[in-house]
C-alpha cells in the first residue's frame, strides 16, 4: 500500500480517539438526561483555556494542568446542568436545545470578552516517531492512548459500578428507577458531572494539537454532533465506533484532496447514512 | 431455604411495619382515579386488592410506593407518615413494589438488574449475601445470571422482577399482576412462589385480574371498583359471596 495512503489512515485513526471522547459524553448525557448539550465543543474549549492559561499564565507543571483541567470542566458540566438544564427537564426538546445553544453563544462571548480572538498556542510538541514507513506524530499518538484509556475508564465506570448500572439503566426506563431507591435526579447530575469531565480530557488532548481561541469548537463540534448521530443518539458504543470510521473519512479525505475536501466528504457520508440509518449505524 | 428471605438489614420497628391507608384520593393531573380508599395490612398477611381493568389497582400501588402523591387522605408505614418522603427512599424503608408488566432492564443482565435493585447505599453492603438467597429461591436465575433479562420468557422475567424488589430486603412486597400474559403452569408457579415468599414471613400485598387463584393464597382481599373499595372481607368469605363469584369467578 501507498505508505502515504497508510499514514493517511494510521492518522485517521489517531483522530478517531480523540473524536471519540466528546462522543461519548454527548451520548452519555443524552442517553441519561436526554436533552442534547448543544455546547459540548464550547466546554472542550473552555478546558482548552483553562489549560493554556494554567500553563502557559501562571506556569503550572503541564500534568497539573492537566489534571486542574477535568474538575473544571466537569464543574462546569454540573453548572449546565443545575442552572440551565434542570429547569428546562419537562420543558420541549426544541427550548431545551435552544437554552444550551445559546450557553454556546455565551461561552464563546465570554472567552472573547477574556483572551480576545488571538489564537493561544502551548507551544508543546513531541517527536514523530518513525514505524515501518510512515511516520506518527508522537503527540497525536500520546493523545489517542490517552483517549482510548479514558474510554476504557469509562467503560469500567459503567459496566461494574452501582451508579455506572444504574446510568445504564436508566437510560432505558426513568419512571421505575426510584422503585429501586435511586434517585433520578441525583443520577443526572452525576452524568453532567462525568460529560463534563470527558470534555475536559478532550481538551487536553486537543489543546496540545490546535490552537485555542474562542471558536476552536467549530472545528470539531459539528463533526461531535455527525458522530453522535451516525452511532445514533445515546448509543454509547455506536458513537465509538462512528468516531474512528469519521476520523478515518476526514483524514483519507484530507489524503486525497484539502482538508476542505475532507470535510465534505464526510458530511457528505454523513448525510447519505441519515437517509439510510436514520436510527443510527448500528441501530438493530 | 427458610432462611432465604430472612434478608432483612434493619431490626423492625416496633410497629412492626402495618401499611395503612385512609381516605386516599389520587390520580392524573386532572383526572381522579382513587376515590377515599383505606385499606390495611398487618406484618406477616398477605392481602389481595383485585377488580376489572381500570379500577385504580395500579394508581393504588402506585401511591404506596410514592410514585404519585394523593391529593387527601393519610398513608402510614410501621407508624411513619410517608407522605413527605420521597420515593427513592422508600425502599430503605422496606417498601418493594414489583411494577405492572415487570419493567426489567431489558438489555442488562440478570445479576445487573439484581444489582439496581440494590443501589440504596444499605442495600449494597449486603449484596453478595442477598442475591444468593435470590439464587437460593430461583435457582433458575443462577444460571442465567449473565443472560440479558430481555431474552428471557414471560416466567423467568417475572422472577427477575420478584428477585430484583427483593433485594433491597423489604418488609413488604408489593406485587402488581404478576401472573399477567404468563401460561396457566407458569402462573400457577408464579402463585406458589407468593405462597413460599408469604411463609417466609414477608408482608405482601398482591393486585390481581386472577381472583380464583389470588383468592387463594391471600388472607384477605379487597375489591376495587372505579376507584372505590366496593367489597373487602378474608378470601373464603370473598369466594363464597355471590356477586363476588358471578363477577369475577364465572359463576359457578
Ligand atoms: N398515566 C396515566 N395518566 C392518566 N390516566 C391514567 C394513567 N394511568 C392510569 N390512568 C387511569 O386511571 C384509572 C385507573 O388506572 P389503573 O392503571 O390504576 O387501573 P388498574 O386497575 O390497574 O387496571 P388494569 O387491571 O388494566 O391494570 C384508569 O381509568 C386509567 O385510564
Ligand atoms: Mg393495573
């Protein structure tokens, strides 16, 4: 195979990790609350800040950063969720989405109003590294174990804890939950908690690839949103898979003509495959 | 095996855990379902609440258990006023409701749904302990511990349902349907458990459509009609009762 064409896909797949974080905690949040965080990417970019600033402002060690980061963000989850969310729980879909989109507009207007429109870089990079043919950039490497282990954290979340059983559960079945002495509530705001801490590992692991400014989310938001779709809504472990086949497309895509090109390409597939699977990729 | 309910955590409390209901009214936004319903059961009786479809059986359950808040009338515990407190703290208190149509968690496991049912931080401390007296009682859900309740049949979900309210380690049970859309044998298994459950020395009160078979496992029942308590009596008076056999025993 063309060694381009191979590191064309190798990348793909880097990038599928780290779209697969935001994915999995727009799907957790919407699986459990079930209103749709139209400001996800804006609290990747709020964690993106935090971390520049930390670093770069008041020169905290890089991992401290790090670390400050996902209570942030994760804080900031618990916010949404108490002052704009809950409020609006029996209110329409079309208001709920509505209120978070214009937390968006908020967030991206206060950052604005913060740091300006400058581009903020870490200025952080680490060496490619050279296998077989092609090379990987060592940083998007780190970044998608990274993802990858904290997809890996969150699966065990899930699957062996009592809250993580009952997130799984209630997704499928609100009403009886309190019959089993779980509060609803309290699982809703445990979700934004952890939707929020997903967002903030994305933006650690994007910040050290993108430059941050105030509307960095529009970069990666809208191809969040594909993939959450394309998996179909909820649905965490479709929302994974969907993340690594888009970041695939983009970065093939990318291969063979601009990164525009790519883009379309794969809205394009993202389009025929609403008409085909309305209900998602891997919906049974 | 006489053990196997024996779960319970707290002392009982020297009410002993009488479930008391007086003048309950309730319903749905608008909608009145329950009309001054009283009805009492003491620790260690197994009741039967039965009538036709639409009667407020469900609504009724359903107001014990907190998911609806009666809009007058007076509900008691073991002596504890329950109007204040929330659901989800209900079980904590011993109070287990097995909802209609059962409503597992379809694409979790036996021993998940098992766990759910033991999320109260008091429930989780005995887990180990209290799903294998469920294994105990239904061998049948050991071996499919790790099968989705989903792809089980109608009897075995039903079980689940009974073993997952059993976990929090009620004082009472509270059954809705339970033999509802199962085959004659497995309904007939269904009612025998209530019997064992019911030796066991666990408070259960028991909605049924099936009034000859309710009829007899029950020490006493109650019939609602149109949310009001049109007959109440032990279950041997209740069978013999005339209008009681030609509406809902076929008259013979
Ligand atoms: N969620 C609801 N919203 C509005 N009305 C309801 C609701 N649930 C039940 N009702 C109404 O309340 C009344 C009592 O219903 P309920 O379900 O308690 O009856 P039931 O005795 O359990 O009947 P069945 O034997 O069919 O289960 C019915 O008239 C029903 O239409
Ligand atoms: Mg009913």
């Amino acid at each position: 195979m063309d060694p381009f064409l191979l590191e064309a896909i190798v990348n793909g797949i880097l990038l599928g990790g780290v779209f697969a974080l935001p994915a999995l905690g727009l799907n957790l949040v919407f699986g459990v609350v079930d209103v749709v965080w139209l400001c996800y990417a804006e609290l990747v970019m709020v964690g993106m800040y935090a971390v520049w600033f930390l670093y770069t402002q008041l020169g905290w060690p890089l991992p401290l950063a790090f670390g400050a980061c996902l209570p942030v963000v994760a804080l900031l989850g618990v916010l949404l969720h108490l002052l704009v969310v809950r409020p609006l729980l029996a209110a329409p879909p079309i208001n709920q989405v509505l209120a978070t989109g214009g937390v968006l507009f908020l967030l991206q207007g206060a950052m604005t109003l913060i740091f300006r429109t400058d581009f903020r870089s870490l200025g952080v990079d680490m060496p490619p590294m050279e296998v077989g043919e092609i090379f990987v950039s060592g940083t998007k490497l780190a970044a998608f174990c990274a993802a990858l282990l904290g997809a890996a954290v969150l699966w065990a979340f899930l699957k062996f804890t009592y809250v993580g059983t009952a997130i799984r559960a209630i997704a499928r079945d609100r009403e009886v939950m309190p019959l089993m002495g779980v509060d609803p509530q309290r699982i809703y705001l445990i979700a934004s908690a952890v939707g929020g801490a997903l967002a903030g590992l994305a933006a650690c692991l994007l910040v050290v690839q993108l430059d941050v400014h105030p509307f960095v989310g529009l970069s990666f938001g809208p191809i969040t949103f594909m993939i959450c779709v394309m998996g179909g809504l909820g649905n965490m472990l479709g929302g994974f898979l969907a993340a690594f086949l888009m970041g695939i497309i983009v970065s093939v895509g990318g291969f063979w003509g601009t990164t525009e090109f790519s883009y379309v390409v794969a809205f394009g597939f993202f389009i025929v495959t609403i008409f085909a699977r309305p209900r998602g990729l891997f919906a049974r | 095996m006489s053990a196997a309910l024996d779960t319970r955590a707290a002392p009982q409390s020297p009410s002993g855990g009488t479930l008391e209901l007086s003048g309950i009214h309730a319903g749905y936004g608008d909608f009145q379902a329950l009309f001054g319903i009283s009805l009492r059961v003491e620790p260690g009786e197994a009741v039967g609440v039965v009538g036709p479809n639409g009667a407020g059986k469900t609504t009724l359950l359903r107001v014990i258990s907190g998911l609806i808040r009666p809009t007058a009338g007076t509900l008691r515990f073991g002596g504890q006023d329950l109007a204040r407190t929330p659901p989800h703290q209900l079980p904590a208190l011993g109070i287990a409701h097995v909802p209609e149509n059962r409503r597992l968690f379809p694409h979790l496991t036996v021993e998940e749904n098992l766990k759910v049912g033991a999320f109260s931080p008091a429930a989780r401390a005995h887990f180990a302990e209290r799903r294998d007296r469920v294994y105990d009682l239904f061998p049948k859900m050991k071996q499919r511990r790790h099968q989705l309740a989903g792809t089980m049949s109608g009897g075995e979900q039903q079980m689940c349902a009974i073993g997952r309210a059993l976990m929090c380690a009620p004082r009472i049970l509270l059954l809705d349907e339970p033999s509802a859309g199962l085959a004659p044998i497995v309904v007939k298994q269904v009612f025998d458990l209530v019997r064992r459950i019911r030796e066991e020395g666990l408070t259960v009160l028991i909605v049924e459509q099936n009034v000859a078979q309710v009829l007899r496992v029950v020490d006493r029942a109650y019939v609602l009609e149109t949310g009001r308590v049109a007959a109440e009596g032990r279950s041997s008076e209740l069978a013999a009762d005339p209008a009681i056999r030609r509406s809902y025993l076929g008259g013979h």
